[in-house]
C-alpha cells in the first residue's frame, strides 16, 4: 500500500498562495514569516462583509488597510487569514474568484 501524500501545513499552503499576491514588502515579509514558522491564528471562508465586521480591524492595519477594505467590501465569499509574527499580525484577503490575495499587516491585539 502506497502511503498518502501529506497534506501541506497551514504554513506552506499559505505561503503557496500568497505568492500570487502583488509584489511587495508586506508580502515579501509575510513570506519570510511562514517560512520560518509564523503561526497562522485564523484561515476561513465565507461572505467577504461579515468576515470583515467580526475579524477585521481596518483601523488597526498600518500597511495595506485600503486594499484590504476593498478586497473585504465585496458581497462575494473570500477567504481571510491572519498571520501572528512577533509584534505583527498580517492579514490576507483571498478570493475565490481567482484573483491576487491582498495583503495587509498592523500590530497585534
């Protein structure tokens, strides 16, 4: 019996995805993170305005909070993570659609 392929960690299939995103130090930075470890605190799906009220702090993002609020306002799902990194929290809005990932980072709560 041949033995089943291991899954991914949350890490690496993250990582994997935040690649699409657009160029950047925000997403250089988030990279490093996973690959160094970085625990990823929150990776759901559903619609993009309630997981913005209840997970979202736009106010609190110092890099990337305008896209992230764009990415967040749509009416259709997404999917959102949230990245703990020392004294950061990055947070990564990925759409269902195919589109890049947005991402934004602020300090911890």
């Amino acid at each position: 019996m041949a033995a089943a392929r291991p899954q991914p960690s949350a890490q690496e299939g993250l990582h994997d995805r935040v690649l699409a995103a657009a160029p950047g130090s925000i997403r250089d930075d988030l990279l490093s993170a996973l690959r160094t470890g970085a625990e990823v605190v929150l990776w759901i799906n559903g619609p993009a305005a309630s997981l913005a009220r209840h997970y979202v702090e736009i106010d609190a993002l110092c890099d990337g909070a305008e896209a992230a609020a764009r990415a967040l306002d749509a009416a259709e799902p997404v999917g959102l993570a949230q990245v703990d990194d020392g004294p950061w929290r990055f947070t990564v809005v990925l759409p269902h659609d195919g589109g890049r990932p947005v991402v934004a980072r602020g300090t911890r709560p």
